[in-house]
RNA sequence: UGGGCCGUCGCCAAGCGGUAAGGCAGCAGGUUUUGAUCCUGCCAUACCUAGGUUCGAAUCCUAGCGGCCCAGCCA
C-alpha cells in the first residue's frame, strides 16, 4: 500500500507554538479558531486553514473554536452556517464546545467602544464616505485629521448613542479609532470600527443597526474566547499593529497572538468567494455543491474523501511564501487514497455487442471476482457471464496503432475476470459503424493463462442483459487555464466546456445497483465514480467520476 | 527611501553556520488478468544577484534585483 511520504512536517507556525510552549507561555495552553464568515461555501483553501487550526489544536492536546465571523450581516445568511458547519465536520474535526459566533460578542464590543471613547480613543466622524477617503491620503502621501477628530468625550458618546439608537441614517456616521493619520501603515489611520447598517442580522434580529467591523472585532473575539494562536492569511499582515493596538487599549483577557501563512492557490482552479458565488449566481454551474466547483461540498459530491483532502494540505505545507500549488498534488492524494479503499467495479461507457458464439444461449455462469486486488477484505462480487456481453466501443479497433493492447479482428483479449475471447467476425451496419462482434471464448482460460501464448491485452465488460443502466457524468477540470484568475483575465473567459460530459447509455455490472454514495467504486480501467444522490431518483442510476485513473498509454 | 511580506529543482517544501531532506511532475526499467497499483533507479557542485564576515555561508552582514499585499462605512 503506497502512503505519500509526508515528512513530519515541521513548519514554522508548529515551531513558534512549541517555542511558546516551551517557554511557557499561555500556561502551556494552546487554543485556535477557525473564523469563517458565512457569506458563502467553504472551498479547498478553507480546508488549508481548517486542517491547520484544528490539527495544531489536536497535536497539542489544545482546543479549535469554531466562530462565525458574523459582522456583515448583508452579505450572511443560514444557509452559509449551517453548510460550513457541515463542512468542517465532513472533513473530520470536531470544534471545541458550542459554535461561537461574533455577535455574541456585539454587546462587549459596544462596552469596550464606549470605554475607548471615554479614554479619548473613539470619535464619532460625520464625514462622507468620500471625504473619508480623501481624508485617508495615500499610499505614499500621509493623510489628515477629520475636523470630528477632536470632538469632547461627551459628545462622542452623545453621538454614539445616535448611532445605536437608530436616530442617524446609514452613510451619516461612522465611529473612529484615534491612532495616527499619518502612519504609513494605512491601517493605522484611524479606522472605522463601527458603521450604521439597519440590516437585520441572522443572529441577532433587529437588536442593532450599528456593526463593529473586522479589524475591531476579530482581536476581541479572540481575546474573549482566550485564543493562543490567532491564525491567518498573509492579507492580515498589514493588520496585526491594529490587531495588537486595539487590545493593548482595553481591559481583555489576554493578548492573542496573530500569525499569518500564505493562503492556498491551486492552478487550473479559481478560489475566490466572490467569483465562486458568481458561477452559482449567473448558473455557470449548478449550485455550490455541483461536482466541477472547488467547494467541500462540491468535492464530496464529486466524490472526495475527507482523507485525501486532509493528506494534501499536509503534502502542501504551510509557509509564508505565496506560490501555486499544482492541482495534480491534488488530484495525486484523491488517487492514491481511492486506490486503496475503492471497491473495483466494471462499467462500459460506450456499449459495443459482443456475442460468444461457442457459448450456448440462456447459460450464465456466475463469476466470482475480488472487489479489491490487494484487499481481500473487501470482498467479492458476481458477475454473470453469457452469451451476449458489452465491451467498450474504445476497446475494438480494426486498425489499430502499434502498440493496441485491446481487441483486433483476429486476435485475442482477456474479459477482466472472466475468460479469453478472439474476434472472428466484425458486424457494420449501413454506414459503416461496427455495431457488433462475434468472438470465441477458449474455455480453458478462466483463472489460468492460455498455454502456448501471451494475451496482450485486458479488457473489462458487462453481460448484456443482466447489467444496469447508468447516466455517468464525466467532470473534468472547470478551467482550461493555468491561472483563470491572474492579472486582468477574466476567469469566465476560460470555464472549460467539456468539464462535464453526460454518457446516458452506460452500462453497469449489476453489483452496481446496490452502490451508495458514501463509498466511491473503481470502474476498472475507466477511473473512481461516486453515486450521485441528488440526482439519482425515480430507479434512476448516477454517477458522478471523481478522477479518472493514471494513463501513462503513449507517454513513454 | 510609503509600509508590510516573500525569493532553495518545472511545482510544493525541509534546512536555523559544518558542506542541499522529502513529496508532486518527469525520465528509464521490473512485476501485473486494471495501459491502474506496486517496486527499482535517475532527476539542484547548487540555494534571486553581487560583494563581505568566517577554517567553513542557503543559513550572518551590506547593497541591489524580482514577486505578492495594503488607500471598503468587506472579511
């Protein structure tokens, strides 16, 4: 059984832990979060982040929170909660207690900006949004004081109220963080930290119409939940000053600290939140779960196992280096798990009639074939052989190229499982197409080689009648670019056509009816195939392809 | 001289002053009733560049070069 070797990694976030450890920081306790907003699904590179803070948590003996970061509630609803929570349990980890949300914190955090402005910290500014902006200055130019700037306290606080009490519209006031206008870090020139939005909140109803933004709510959030190890994306950097001046400012619990590693980005693959909610919005696709998205829940449906994706993300590594990763690493975990644990089937995509004339019409023979070829543990199943059987359009050829190790008019091939046949007699109808074949079995070949000569070739098949009908869905890549998403491409410009190919006439060894969808099948020789639930309905049979298997043919 | 971060094989990534791990991909063989899996071997005199320190530098210093991020009342 092969097993990628994956070094004990021992990246720099695990080192800076076990420093802290060592020096006995936090009283040798360790505590994470994963802080989703719910303003769309989870994707691969959340799986990165979720791997992460849950397996450090784990390694030492610490805990992960799961938190919704819950500010914007305009852009949040349920249905993010409650699939992200599925998600994150999907892939295998459980988070520590009950789920946390950011607005369970909305009352603290208005009594630490209440004391903020009472320490002449906070100011209510009444400027535009524009004018805020200019006032902000530049990247290179510092900018200046808001004339609201130097308002009393009691006036602030005055305002505030107005602000919470709804009495001023949105747009018409914002509170402030006093720090310095002129910092070269723009993070630092006062920013927001709560804005007026009569926006009903999916937690909290109608309670506010002022929300604390990002920067002001994730370091007290995790100071409240007394969080070690505030983990997350290089973006962050910029705003760990702010991150570290707002809580020395106030009377919290402690002072988490912030690390940042480089987020995931996977070629030929698009993981953006905002551009994957636009495939499922103008229907590129056909919602957040369908098979072609980079989504946990299109990856499971796909036909993913959580495993594969956590034995990636600890193949990829954590830096601060912000590179590509090739989606083959991916696609390399998927197969190499799915070797190991799928049940072999067979299933002809494209039908082609083959009939053994030496064998008598109406005979079955019950074949017993291993599920595995390695694992006996997974049994066996039977497969009826008959007169009349379907082989692989892609199988036959008339005439092949040099090195066809399938059937050829002529010559000999091995049933998978079953016996050798040779083709005798090639079918076409009107236009020319081979419509069927009439072979000869040699019935000593069942379990043992022919003597006396080599049969080049195996091939898989199904009985005509006993097999079952299948729509099997062949995904492949959503784009056809390296990197859909760089410079000013646009990635709609290279979804790839052909990332989904229905096969309506498939045709499956009868074992086959019986499949779930929580255990994905290896169609031998074709590729790992998962059922599809959603859509296999009414006695209907989906499904979905998953990866097809290695095709070394014509490379070497 | 706006600030922050990063630069080791095609890709990911160890390395933390003692003479370049590993994985993916690739190449060459072997086994095989899946052109799969598995097994074996090959694959950076070289660590962005140039100087310097040192017996010794990918690791320390200096100066360059290249890339990414930041001007939401988004997160």
């Amino acid at each position: 059984m092969s097993k990628p070797d994956v070094t004990p990694p021992s990246h720099f976030i695990r080192q800076i832990i076990r420093k802290d450890l060592d020096a006995g920081k936090n009283s040798g306790r360790v505590a994470t979060r994963f802080p989703p907003e719910p303003n769309g699904y989870l994707h691969v590179g959340h799986a990165k982040s979720i791997c992460l803070n849950f397996t450090l948590a784990q390694e030492f003996g610490g805990t992960c929170n799961l938190r919704f970061d819950d500010t914007n509630p305009e852009k949040e609803s349920q249905e993010y909660i409650d699939a992200i929570q599925r998600d994150v349990k999907w892939l295998g980890f459980d988070w520590n207690g009950a789920v946390r949300y950011a607005s369970d914190y909305f009352d603290a955090l208005y009594n630490y900006a209440v004391d903020l402005i009472k320490q002449d910290k906070a100011y209510v500014d009444e400027l535009t949004a524009d004018q805020i902006r200019e006032y902000r200055g530049t990247l290179k130019e510092p900018g200046k004081d808001s004339p609201f700037r130097c308002r009393s306290v009691e006036e602030n606080l005055a305002r505030f109220e107005d602000m919470r009490s709804g009495k001023l519209e949105e747009g018409k006031a914002v509170l402030r963080v006093k720090i310095d206008m002129a910092s070269p870090n723009i993070n630092m020139r006062d920013p927001v930290i709560y804005r007026i939005k009569k926006a009903h909140h999916h937690q909290t109803g109608d309670k506010w119409c002022i929300y604390p933004m990002y920067d002001y709510t994730h370091c007290i959030s995790d100071a409240l939940e007394e969080i070690t190890h505030s983990i997350c994306t290089l973006e962050f950097e910029d705003h760990r000053p702010l991150y570290d001046w707002v809580l020395d400012q106030l009377d919290v619990p402690c002072h988490p600290q912030q690390i940042e590693f480089a987020r995931l980005n996977l070629n030929y693959t698009v993981t953006s939140k905002r551009k994957l909610k636009l495939l499922v919005d103008e229907k590129y696709v056909t919602g957040w779960d369908d098979p072609r998205m980079p989504t946990i829940a299109g990856m499971r449906r796909r036909g993913f196992t959580p495993e594969s994706i956590r034995t990636f993300c600890e193949m990829i590594g954590v830096t601060k280096s912000d590179g590509v990763v090739d989606v083959g690493m991916l696609e390399f975990a998927l197969r190499d798990d799915l070797d190991k644990r799928a049940p072999r089937a067979m299933c002809v995509l494209n039908p082609l009639k083959v009939t053994i004339t030496n064998w008598e019409a109406g005979k079955q023979q019950m074949l017993t074939i291993p599920s595995h070829p390695k694992d006996e543990s997974l049994g066996v199943r039977e497969i009826p052989f008959t007169r009349e059987l379907y082989i692989d359009q892609t199988d036959f050829m008339e005439n092949p190229p040099k090195d066809f190790k399938r059937l050829v008019p002529g010559e000999e091939v091995r049933l998978r499982g079953a016996y050798v046949i040779r083709c005798d007699e090639v079918i076409k109808d009107a236009n020319g197409n081979v419509i069927e074949l009439k072979c000869s079995h040699d019935e000593n070949t069942l379990g043992k080689n022919p003597e006396g000569r080599k049969v080049k070739g195996v091939i898989h098949w199904v009985p005509a009648q006993e097999s079952v009908p299948v729509q099997v869905r062949l995904y492949d890549r959503l784009f056809n670019n390296e990197s859909p998403d760089s410079g000013d491409k646009n990635f709609l410009d290279f979804i790839n056509p052909n990332a989904l190919v229905v096969v309506d006439n498939a045709r499956a060894e009868p074992s086959l009816a019986k499949a779930t969808s929580t255990i994905a099948f290896q169609f031998e020789r074709e590729g790992y195939f998962v059922k599809d639930d959603a859509d296999s309905t009414g006695g209907k049979l989906v499904f979905n392809r998953t990866i097809t298997l290695r095709d070394t043919w014509g490379k070497g």
